[in-house]
C-alpha cells in the first residue's frame, strides 16, 4: 500500500515537472501542486487512453502511450489553471 502511494507521488512529480518544463515561462506553482497537477494529468490521461485502447490491462499504466498521454493532460491542465488564476509571468 505505502509503495503504491510513493509510486504515485513520484510519478506525479516526473509527469508534473515534465509538463511544466514544456509550457514557455515561470510558474508560480510549488512542489505539492506540481506532484498533484502530474497525479491528475495521469488519472484524467489514463482514462483516455484507456477508452481509446479498449480498456485497462495489467502493465498498460508504463507503456509509451500511457506516459504521453499522462503528459499532455497535465500540459492542458497547467495551461488552464494559468489562464484562470493569471498567475502566468514571462520568463526574465
């Protein structure tokens, strides 16, 4: 039970810092938000690519597609969450 929870909030943290590495410019957003933005991103992401790939296998949550996937949500829900809060600053 334990390592499941350090594996998701270590996932969480590669996938959230992944995504905020992609998006241009500072974000004021600290280390718990990155790791639930990135447990987020592979929840909503995982469902989506299980819907597209006929539903969840044992092992499918490691495939390329499923990090991809994890990814981009998290990509889009940082976009959004700049874009309602206007917390968003350019780079100096």
């Amino acid at each position: 039970m334990i390592w499941t929870i350090l594996g998701w909030i270590v996932f969480g943290l590669i996938v959230g810092f992944i995504a905020r590495a992609l998006v241009p410019g500072k974000d004021d957003i600290g280390i718990l938000a990155t790791i639930g933005l990135g447990i987020l991103g592979s929840v909503v992401g995982g469902v989506i690519v299980a819907a597209f790939t006929g539903g969840f296998k044992s092992g499918a949550s490691f495939s390329p597609v499923s990090w991809i996937g994890s990814i981009i949500v998290a990509i889009i829900l940082l976009v959004i969450y700049n874009k309602v809060t206007g917390r968003k600053r350019a780079r100096p």
